[in-house]
C-alpha cells in the first residue's frame, strides 16, 4: 500500500467515523430539544438510544471538535439517562465534563443539584452498564 492510499484510507475511517457521530448526534438533539419544549420521554427505547449514542460519541469524539455538536447536550443526556439507567459511574463521568463546559442558565441549577443527587449513589454501574 502507498502512502497515498494509506491517506486516503485514514481519511475515508476518519470521515465514516464523523459520519457515525453526527448521525448519533442528531437523535440526541431531538432528545434535547423535546425535553426542553417540556415534552416528557418515557420511551424506555427512545431513553436507552440516546444513552447509548451519548455513550458512542464521548468515546469516539477524542479531541476533534466536530461543527455543530454542542457538547453539553452530549453530557447532559449522557448524565441524565446513565442515572435512570443506573450506570452511576458514567453519570458521574458526564458531569464531570458538564462542570468544565459554559453550561445554559436555565439548566444550571438542575444539573448542580444532579451532580450533587449522584454523589450519594455507589460507585458502580448496575450490571449490564
């Protein structure tokens, strides 16, 4: 293989990659943007995905800075759906990185009183998280 076609090969994984988180990135935006609109998700379903996909691209996203994807919104459902799920170690991750980001106002004191609710669970996950 030249070193062209190992660029070339690079640059088509980095590409499918960002592809991955973007589509991710869209179903946790909806969640995001129907939560704030007061719709109520109780779709265990709906829950678990964006749980996951909140999961897949803070694992994925490295250091890149991809354009569009708001951070907080990946750790805000990350946090919230990893404690309905149990998984506290991951809640307590995603608040971590909520705490180092400009968080908006009108979540401010939900999420300083989550991360404060989090620290009173153990710190394990429920099995299967």
């Amino acid at each position: 293989m030249t070193k062209e076609d190992r660029k070339h090969a690079h640059n088509f994984e980095e590409y499918m990659l960002l592809a991955e988180i973007y589509q991710a990135y869209n179903l946790i935006q909806k969640y995001v943007e129907d939560s704030y609109r007061g719709a109520t998700i109780t779709n265990p379903l709906i829950t678990e995905a964006t749980f996951n996909a909140a999961r897949f691209i803070s694992n994925s996203i490295g250091t890149r800075k991809p354009q569009g994807i708001n951070q907080v919104f990946i750790y805000y459902t990350l946090s919230k759906n990893a404690y309905l799920f149990e998984a506290y170690k991951a809640a307590r991750f995603g608040y971590e990185k909520l705490n180092s980001l400009k968080i908006p106002e009108q979540w401010q004191e939900e999420i300083e009183v989550d991360a404060m609710k989090i620290k009173t669970k153990p710190n394990s996950d429920r099995e299967g998280f």
